[in-house]
C-alpha cells in the first residue's frame, strides 16, 4: 500500500512527491551483503502474506534505521526518518525460513547475503508500521554467522507450551515492546500447534495490548492518584493533552485530526474516540485503533511507576504537519515521554478550561463524543 492510499490529507500526487523526495536513488543490486535484525510480514493475501527480510544494501549498520525511541530522542522529523527508513529493503517470499526467524530472535544486527529475483521496486509504505520502501522478491538468503540471539525469547521459542500472551507478559520487561513485535510477527512465541507468522501491524497492536493489560491490573492495586495532574507533549505534528484524575481506573482516548493531516483527507476536522472502564474492554478500539493501545501503554507504564492509579483522559492533536503515516511507536513515544513535568489543577473545570482553549471552535463536539469529559464532576471532592 502506498502513501497515496495512507496519507490522505495530501492527494496522491502531493504524497508521492514529498516521499520521493527523500527516498535515495533506486537501488539496482540483485545481490548485497548487508546487516538486518528486523523481519517484516505485510497482511497482503492474509493468510498467505510474503515474510520480508529488513536491511539496507550494503554492510553499514542499520540499527538507527529501526530505532523509534532514538528518532524521537534525537527529535529526527518525517522527512529524516522517511529517508532513513526508504533506503532500506524488503527482501521477501512467501517462505517462512529458519533464518528469517533467527534475525527476528537476534539481539544485534546479523550479518547476511542476499539474492533477489530482480531490482527492487521503489513504493512508500506506512500505517501502523513503519515505512518501508524497496521490495524485492528474495532468491536466495544466507546467514554470514550464527546469530548472537536473545535468550529470553530463544527460551520461550523453545518452550512450546507457553501461550503467546504470557510469554509477552513475561518477556516485556526485559526485552522490550519493540523487539517482542519483532519476535511475534515472526512465529517465534505461543503454543506450538497456533505458531504461525502474523502481519507486523497486527503484532505491534497485540504486544501493546497484551503488555499493558498486565500493568493495567498491577496499577489497579495501587493507591489512587490524590489530584489532577496535567501533561502535555508534542511531536512531528501530534499533540498530546494528558490529564490524570483522581478515581480508579478509567481511559479514554480522542483524537482530533485535522484536514490535511494524516488520515483526513476532508475539509473538516472529524473526532475518534474510544473509552474503558475499570474492567477493561473485551472488543477491539476500532475508532482509535492502535493509537489507543500504544498510548495506553504509555501512560500505564508512569503509573506504574509512581505506584498509583488513576482515571485517564488522552486528547491527540493530529496538525497538518504530520503528513505522512509513520506508525504508532509516534503515540507510544510521544506519551511515553510526555511525563516529565506537569501542573496540578484545582478541579475538573480547569480540564475543560484547558481543552476549550486549545481545541477553540472543536472543543463543543469533543466534549460531545467525549464519555468523561460529559461527567458533572467539578472538582477535587466529587472524586
């Protein structure tokens, strides 16, 4: 899928042409030596999809070029990360080959030599994933050593028993979100019998869930929070309203997006939201999609850590200057790091006052589609 079916706050012409425009020269090697520690399955043809292998063409180290958490820490725009991640190849087939799964489990980039059936062909892609832009259908993949692998995820790959969901809920602490999507795109976890390859968006949404249903239940153990607190961050054109309240848990996620940014390809401005209450929710955030996982994430994990709970109201600003889809490690990283400081509010007016000031002539219909935001609570002692 290409930017001009994703990005549809610019037509298709205007989208090409701003990822062209960082894109490198076309590659026209059929045969590199290159370094990969990513794999990538796309849900074309589900359940049939190709599995692709992620690397540049030649030996240079391709960590920076799948690092969200160093492209926002080294506050990197669209247009630096497009082009990071538009040099980079997919080689792919529809075998699911033990290499493949190796790079997936390694702990650092592999050495690998590569035979293609043909150049690669030059198309952006996006969404939920990461953009990738060179495919190439594979020939022929060979490994330049063994792989050094992450032992935790090689235990659990070996233990044929254990469910995926717990092996993420075991494994996220120490390994990280980033690399557990990786691991379980790529068939490596869950109960032999229902091991099976899953497309790359699909996995980043399930481990995001599955982590944060585990902190959602360690927080609800806690002490509730004792004010409101207000955060607020911003980045590639997301901006984050972050308010945690006084109660027992409770989310909510809006998102407003603007014409011409990602996602809204109209004149007007339109709302997504979707809400839990204290138990959770057993159907999937449709409007909101992997956004409300990631974020919800992110907030769990500062709860976590100051050892309270909290009701959670997330308002996401999508601004026209994020134009192109760069996947949902925007949210997870934009509030991840959204904590850093905040001011205390008196009451739950000040909540609105807040929104109604940024939000302007939006605010009436947010608050509209919002479910917390309708509540008559006011201040401190209504909690």
């Amino acid at each position: 899928m290409g930017y001009g079916k994703l990005a549809r706050g610019l037509t298709e012409a205007e989208a090409r042409k701003k990822i062209e425009s960082v894109m490198p020269t076309r590659i026209n090697k059929k045969e590199f030596q290159a370094y990969s520690e990513s794999v990538f399955i796309g849900s074309y043809n589900y359940p049939n999809m190709k599995m692709g292998v992620i690397s540049p063409s030649n030996p240079s180290d391709p960590s920076m070029m799948d690092n969200p958490k160093s492209w926002y820490e080294k506050e990197f725009g669209i247009e630096k990360i497009a082009s990071l991640r538009t040099s980079l190849i997919n080689s792919n087939s529809a075998q699911v080959m033990s290499e493949k799964q190796e790079i997936a489990m390694a702990k650092k980039p592999v050495n690998i030599e590569i035979e293609l059936e043909k150049a690669p062909s030059k198309r952006g892609m996006g969404g939920r994933a990461k953009p990738v832009s060179n495919s190439a259908s594979l020939k022929d993949l060979l490994l330049g050593e063994n792989p050094s692998v992450n032992r935790k995820i090689e235990k659990a790959y070996y233990d044929t028993d254990l469910k995926a969901d717990t092996a993420i809920t075991e494994l996220v602490e120490n390994t990280g979100v980033y690399k557990l999507q990786n691991a379980f795109s790529a068939g490596l976890l869950g109960e032999e019998d229902n091991r099976k390859i899953v497309p790359t968006r699909w996995s980043i949404t399930a481990v995001d869930d599955q982590a944060s249903k585990k902190l959602r239940e360690e927080v609800k153990m806690n002490q509730e929070l004792g004010e409101i607190r207000y955060f607020k961050n911003n980045y590639v054109g997301n901006k984050f309203h972050i308010f945690l309240i006084p109660g027992k848990w409770e989310y909510e996620l809006l998102e407003l997006k603007r014409p011409r940014s990602t996602w809204n390809a109209t004149k007007r401005s339109f709302i997504m939201q979707n809400y839990e209450g204290y138990r959770g929710r057993t159907d999937y955030a449709e409007e909101t999609a992997g956004a409300y996982y990631a974020a919800r994430l992110g907030v769990l994990e500062y709860l976590n850590s100051i050892n309270r709970q909290a009701k959670v109201l997330i308002v996401r600003d999508v601004r026209p200057e994020y134009w192109a889809p760069l996947g949902v490690w925007v949210i997870r990283e934009t509030v991840r790091n959204g904590f850093n400081s905040y001011h205390v509010l008196e009451s739950f007016s000040e909540v609105k006052e807040i929104l109604s000031k940024n939000m302007r002539f939006h605010y009436l219909s947010i608050l509209d589609k919002s479910k917390m935001l309708s509540s008559t609570q006011t201040n401190l002692g209504d909690f």
